[in-house]
C-alpha cells in the first residue's frame, strides 16, 4: 500500500519543504518510487524542476481536472505555483472542501499505487490546503526546530491535527514530531529536544536534523541535499532509513 506521508506544521520555516525534498530523495535513492506533491502556493518545492510530472500541476490535481499519467520514471513531482492560492480563496467555503484531494488520489488510483511513497508538501497555515493534505494522507510529519515559540506552536498544530483525525480521517496510521534544525552550541537545543522526546514519546523520530548549510544552499542549485553534497546527507539518510522501518502497512 502507497503511505501517503503529509509534512505540516501551521508554522514557517520550521523545514516542511526541506523535509519533503530530502527525504524523498533518499527515499528514490533507496530504489522506492516516490511522488512529491508541493501543495503550498509559495512553491519552494517546485524548485526541483528536473522532476516535475508533465501536464499537470497542484491546483489542477486537487480540482479534480487533471489525473495522473506515469512517465516511467521513479522520482516525480506534481509541481505548483501562486495560482494555488486561489483554491483557497474558492473553495474554502464549498462543500466537502478537505475531501477535494482525497477524492483526487481516489479517481488516479492506479497510477498512485505504483508509488512507494507519496510526499506531500503543506502551507505555514492551518488553511484549507493543509486540511485536505491531513485528510488525504495516512501518516503525517511534523517538523519542529529545538525553539521554544516552535514548541509552543506545536501544541497548537496536534490540537487541530487531532480533530482532523476524528473527524475527517480514521485511516491515519501514524504521526511523527522531526526535530530540525537542531544546533547543539546552543544550550536549549538539547533542553528542548529532551522535552519533546519526553511530551510525544512514541510519536517522535529517533533521527534529528542538524543544522547543516549545505541543506540551506542546496535550493539555490535547484536540488536536493543528497545531489548537492551526499556527504552532508546523512541526517535525512537516516531519516529514510527510519521511515522504511516504521511501515505501518
Ligand atoms: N537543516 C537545515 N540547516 C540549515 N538550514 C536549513 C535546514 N533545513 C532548512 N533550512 C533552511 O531554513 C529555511 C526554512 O526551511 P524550509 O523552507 O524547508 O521551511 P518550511 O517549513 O517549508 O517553510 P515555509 O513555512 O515557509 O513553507 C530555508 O531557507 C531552508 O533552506
Ligand atoms: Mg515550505
């Protein structure tokens, strides 16, 4: 079964994008087959053009209007653009409005269940692009810097997270907090990250993401960190690695 992994957090720049790119390519790099989705209009995922799927795009996806069609390649990204927006602005008041991605990966099924995995990029909002990816998804990745306003918000995001779950979606099988951008020359980085691992016990990833600035330079060169500098990889490796071990299926 294809785990439908969606990256949230309602707060900016606590590494969701980074998050989805890097482990997606580890993930390919590991041999799975793995579909990006970038479903924020700012489209910082969308800078991997060298992967984008052809003729189709976010908006068009989550609409309905578009189905998937495969390329025989691997390692694919839907992409997006500010257009994106717009679904927010229309559709935020429509029936069914979080069910709108959910029934798109319903309707290319087939072609979703040649992938291992699906990634899922979300907005720093708690909008309605982010309810649809929590929606549509049956695991979810919570990334969170060692901060303590980043710690505090958390607390925010599980408590909408969890109603989405009772309410929207029964099917998720797992959901997980990623420290990132930890820095240990700072004194609380470590505070925090024993405080996080204490409060989600179970629900946060052994494997941590250090500050490292080839992870910041790597969007420049429109890549990932795994092409740009492998040897600087191995956070995002290992959490690869950890995520094959946590298959729920
Ligand atoms: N491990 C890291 N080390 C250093 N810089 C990082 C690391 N992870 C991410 N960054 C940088 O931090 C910034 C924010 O990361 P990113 O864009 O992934 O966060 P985001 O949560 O997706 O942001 P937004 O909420 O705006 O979508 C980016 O400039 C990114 O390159
Ligand atoms: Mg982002």
């Amino acid at each position: 079964m294809t785990r439908i992994i969606a990256i949230s957090n309602q707060k900016g720049g606590v590494g969701k994008t980074s998050t989805a790119l890097n482990l997606g390519a580890c993930l390919a790099e590991k041999g799975k087959k793995v579909l990006m989705l970038d479903l924020d209009p700012q489209a910082h995922l969308s800078i991997k053009e060298d992967i984008w799927l052809e003729g189709i795009d976010g908006l068009a996806f989550i609409k309905g209007e578009k189905e998937l069609k495969s390329n025989g390649r691997d390692f694919n990204l839907i992409h997006s653009d500010l257009s994106l927006s717009s679904f927010e602005s229309e559709f935020s008041n429509k029936l069914g409005r979080d069910q709108y991605l959910q029934r798109a990966i319903r309707k290319s099924e087939e072609e979703i269940s040649k992938y291992d995995f699906v990634l899922i990029d979300t907005p720093p909002n708690l909008g309605v692009l982010t309810t649809n990816a929590l929606t549509a998804c049956n695991e979810v990745v919570i990334p969170v810097q060692t901060l303590e306003f980043a710690k505090q918000g958390l607390e925010i995001f599980l408590a909408m997270f969890k109603s989405v779950e009772e309410i929207l979606n029964p099917n998720i099988k797992s959901w997980n907090v990623l420290c990132t951008m930890v820095d240990f020359r700072r004194k609380q980085d470590k505070e925090i990250l024993e405080e996080l691992k204490n409060e989600h016990k179970g629900h946060i990833f052994n494997t941590f993401i250090r500050t490292n600035s080839k992870v910041a330079e790597s969007p420049r060169a429109q890549t990932d960190v795994l092409s740009y500098a492998k040897n600087r990889a191995e956070d995002y490796i290992n959490l690869a690695e950890e995520v094959l071990k946590n298959d729920k299926n």
